[in-house]
C-alpha cells in the first residue's frame, strides 16, 4: 500500500523515547491520523501514569488505554503454565507472552476507529517485531504494518532526541539510559548495558523488581498454593483471582530473591543475546505446577507433557500464538491440566522456591507400594519376568553377536 493511501495509523505505544518519535514521523511521513494505543498488562501504574497526556502532546489524535491485567493471566499465562513451556531451559516467556494479547488489542482498536495501518516500534534485529507482525498477519492481514525502525534513518538515541527536540516535542529520556527494560505481571526483562558482555557479571542496578538473594531474609517462608483443574485457586489458603495470585506471589517471592535468571538465549532472528530476567511469582508457580504433575501423572503421561512443554515454548517464543499448532499443543495440555488438583507448600530462601510439601485427591503415589519396609500389596518376585521381557531385545541381539562369532 503506498504512503498516500495511508490515513489512520493504531500505534503500539508505550511512551518511551522510540515510540513518542514515531508518531511526529508517521505524520510527517505518512502524512496521516496516528492513534496512540497502550495496553495495561500489569508493568505497573508509574509506567501508565501521564501515558495519555503524553501521547497528544507528542501529536496523537486520541489515545487509548486497554486493560488487559485479567485477561493476559487467565487467558496467555495460566495455558502456558499447563504446557510447562521453559525456553532453552531458564527463560519462563514474560515478554513472548504478552505480545499476542497486545496485538490483538491492536488490531481490536484499529478495527473500531477505521484504521487501516497498524504501527510498532519494535527494532529490526529483536524477536518483537515477528511476534507482533504474526499476530497482525493472523488476525488482520488487510492493514499496513509499518515499521519505523525498518524505514528511517536514525540509529541511536542521540539522533531520537535531537529529533524531539527539533520539534520542540518534550521527553524525559535522555541519552545516558543504559537498559532496556520491558515489563508485565509476569516478569522484568533487562538487557543493554554492561550486560551486553557475558563475561561481566550483573550489577545490582540491573535487578529492579527482587532483592538480593544475599541480602534476604535469613529466616525461610512458606507459601500454599492451591490448584483445581490446573488454575490456581488460593494462596495460603485465601481465595484470588489469577491476576491477584500472580501479584500476591511476586510480593511475597521478590523479598526472597526468588526467578532470577541471567541467560544467553538464541533470538528468532539468528543473533544470541544477553539478558537478565525476574519472574518471582512465575517461579513460584511453575515449580509448584510442576511438584503437583509429578504427583499425578504416570510416567508415558509426563514425559508426553515434557514434549509437549518444549515445543509449545518455541512457539510462543517464535511468535505463533495464533496459530493451529498453539492451539492444538493448548488443547493437549488441557487434557493432563484437568488432574492438576492439590496443595503445593513451597519453601522460600535465598533465592530458591524449593517445594516441601505435595498432596492431591489425583495422587498416584501410594507409600503401601513405595516402601522400602515390609509391605504387602508387591510381590517383589514378580519384578523378574518383567524385566526379561522388557530387556528381551538386548538379550536376542546378544545372543545373535554370539552366533556370528
């Protein structure tokens, strides 16, 4: 679509220094309407505060704020919590997470004021910009995606700056910011900085959402978590909504030092990068969602879960929520989820959510037969036969070297 046919652009907007540049540009350059869009996924009221204001200052027609603290828990948390998705083993998906729900605000936003562009500010070396223009080309593939960082001509803060300031466009950014930081109910994300260097280790300045494990409490705390079905009902017995028991969790973890990661991960887009991440109740949760299903689920049962888990994480850090193949691995995850029932008693430390205590009505676990005092219910005598049947390919393949000897 050429520039002059563009009219009315939804930007994705957070009010940084990226995105209040980008909607002087889109009019300077699309010569069009830009709506300011931001959704609410719990990263906190400061981040929030003044947003609209801002935005029209900045020359947005309107802009609109959607909340979607509820909704991203629910609906994109708690169904990746059942798939037990962890990429490359430590990353718990904050920041994948909550792309496809806010793009699909977007995209509902568009819809209702008769946009025919939709904008990121997503650059061009980052996993973003897939994940935001897979849900755009799933949901709508009629708009415009314009990508300014695809299109213009700056390459630094410095050159964003003096081009607010030409403009006489106000900011508080300034060119001495050294991480970039994305945040949501789930999780904190920091990269840039001297992290930047995988062999410097991560300064204190870098942590913002949890504290030192060195500098918590020396005396542990206990926490229950409550699961029906696969949701997480109650905390220390008190009944909440997902959103308030991910909020509650991340309070209470935080103070322990609790889901810190410092990793390198393989981006989408071919390039490693360096990051350090904080998802204190996530911690929390997925240990304990994980504690619950080795109570219950039999050993075919919980190794397919284990499959299931790992490739539904490549998925969503890819970007393909909307997709057959997310919502098929969903659906199979649903089916072990609805055992998941029981009380998880997790102990916080140092840094560590280690599980203590696990009970469910679902259990598979019988002490009658696990014992390793007298018992009656297992003969010990039939363990034999079972195993030559089970190793009888070994023994006929043995036997067959011997023949040919």
């Amino acid at each position: 679509m050429a520039k002059s046919s563009i009219n009315k652009v939804v930007l994705a907007y957070s009010g940084g220094l990226d995105t209040s540049a980008i909607i002087p540009w889109l009019k300077e350059n699309y010569d069009c309407d830009v709506i300011a869009f931001a959704a609410d996924v719990g990263q906190g009221e400061e981040e929030l505060e003044g947003l609209h204001d801002k935005a029209i200052r900045s020359g947005a027609s309107a802009c609109h704020i959607v909340d979607l603290k509820d909704a991203f828990v629910e609906e994109y948390i708690y169904p990746t919590i059942k798939t037990g998705a962890v990429y490359e083993g430590q990353y718990l998906l904050g920041t994948s997470m909550a792309r496809p729900i806010i793009a699909k605000a977007q995209v509902e936003v568009a819809r209702k004021v008769g946009a025919d562009a939709l904008c990121h500010g997503c650059t061009g070396k980052g996993n973003d910009q897939v994940r935001f223009e897979g849900a755009f080309a799933a949901l709508a593939p009629d708009l415009t995606v314009i990508a300014p960082w695809r299109e213009w001509s700056m390459v630094s803060r410095e050159d964003l700056l003096s081009y607010l300031a030409e403009r006489d466009i106000p900011t508080t950014a300034s060119a001495t910011k050294i991480y970039s930081r994305d945040a949501n109910a789930w999780h904190i994300s920091h990269e840039g900085g001297e992290l930047e260097d995988p062999w410097c280790e991560p300064t204190e300045a870098v942590w913002t959402m949890t504290v030192s494990p060195e500098q918590a409490p020396d005396k542990p705390e206990y926490v229950t978590l409550s699961f029906q079905a696969g949701e997480l009902k109650q905390v220390n017995n008190e009944s909440l909504s997902p959103y308030q028991a991910l909020v509650t969790l991340n309070t209470v973890a935080a103070k322990h030092g609790v889901g810190r990661i410092d990793i390198v991960e393989n981006r989408l887009v071919g390039m490693k990068s360096r990051g350090c991440y904080e998802t204190p109740g996530g911690t929390v949760i997925m240990s304990a969602y994980k504690a619950l299903e080795s109570l219950i689920l039999d050993k075919a049962s919980l190794k397919h879960r284990e499959q299931l888990g790992l490739e539904f994480s490549h998925v969503m850090y890819d970007g393909r929520w909307f997709t057959p193949l997310a919502q098929s691995l969903l659906a199979g995850a649903e089916v072990f989820a609805k055992q998941v029932t029981g009380d998880i008693v997790v102990k916080l430390y140092k840094g560590q959510a280690t599980v203590t205590q696990r009970r469910s009505p679902n259990s598979l676990y019988s002490e009658d037969f696990a014992t390793f005092g007298a018992d009656d219910v297992y003969d010990q005598r039939h363990a034999e036969g079972f195993i030559r049947l089970y190793s009888l390919s070994s023994r006929i393949a043995a036997m067959q070297k011997g023949d040919k000897a």
